[in-house]
C-alpha cells in the first residue's frame, strides 16, 4: 500500500489500490476497472474513504491510482 494514504489514513483497515495506465477518457477507466475481475472485486467492498491521485507526463494519456480504506474509529 502507499504511504502518502497511509499517512492520511491511519486509522484504515482493509486498504486497496487500484492503478491504470495510459488511459485517454474517464469512461476508459471506469470500463477498464469493471471488466477486469480482481478490480472489480476490490472495488465492490465496503470503502469509505479514498483518494484519487494521477499525472499526465503528454495531456493525451493519463496513469491513475485510486486508494480506497475502510477508516476505523
């Protein structure tokens, strides 16, 4: 797991990251992340807190992470 949402989320269990690359529209992510079945496994649990970080070294193509926990009192 990253640490840059670890250290936002310490008090998160379950944590999962789902990550894409090269993806030129959100709807291309979104479709990539169901057809794929481990990302869609991950993404059907229970999170409720999360973040979303990407970069985009040409402004056509974009690489995606998206951190996702389970935040505990």
């Amino acid at each position: 797991m990253p640490t840059d949402f670890r250290a936002v989320c310490l008090k998160c269990k379950n944590m999962a990251e789902v990550l894409a690359k090269e993806v030129t529209s959100p709807q291309e992510l979104v479709d990539r992340w169901i057809a794929n079945p481990t990302t869609k496994t991950t993404l059907s649990k229970p999170y409720n807190i999360g973040c979303v970080g990407g970069y985009s070294p040409d402004q056509a193509q974009a690489f995606i992470a998206l951190e996702m926990g389970e935040k505990v009192e």
